[in-house]
C-alpha cells in the first residue's frame, strides 16, 4: 500500500501477511511510527517486520528494533532482504 494509514487500515479489516516490509520514511506516519502501532494491538502483533530503508546507520537500525522491526535492511542490500524474509518466515513456520 502507499502509505502506513491505509496499512493499518487493511488490519483493522481483518486483511492477514506473513510478514510486514516497510519503508522507514513514509508520508504521513513514518516506519517507526507504524512499527508501534503494528506492534501495539491487533492481529499484526507478532508478525515478522522488516525495515527496507536508505537509512542503515548504526543508531537508526538501533531506533527500527526498538520500534518494533525484526530486521532492518538497506535498500542497496536486494539479497539481504530476501535473505531476511527467508529467514524470518522459517522462524515464523517452526514456531
């Protein structure tokens, strides 16, 4: 979706994922932002979430964990984010 708003909005209606990836600066709501929300209430709680951002430095991925993302990526790391899906939908199978 195009913005953190209507993500939560699908959530509100029922809408299921195996796993969140979002941007860390959005319009409106930024990722960390949602990231609370998500992690907040609701049936989303527990997903898997993956920050795809531009911002990779050392205290911003530490702001994305504390907000919430189980893994933070930079853009420019294609492969880890596959990576990082891969793997936190394996944990997420055998739990």
């Amino acid at each position: 979706v195009a913005s953190a708003e209507q993500a939560l909005r699908l959530r509100d209606a029922g809408a299921m994922f195996d796993a969140i990836v979002s941007d860390i600066e959005m319009p409106g709501m930024d990722g960390l932002e949602f990231a609370r929300a998500v992690r907040s209430q609701g049936p989303w709680a527990m997903l898997p979430m993956i920050a795809l951002t531009a911002q990779a430095e050392p205290h911003q991925i530490e702001a994305g964990r504390e907000a919430g993302f189980t893994d933070y990526v930079s853009k420019s790391q294609r492969d880890a984010l596959v990576e990082s899906l891969r793997e936190c939908l394996m944990e997420s199978v055998a739990a």
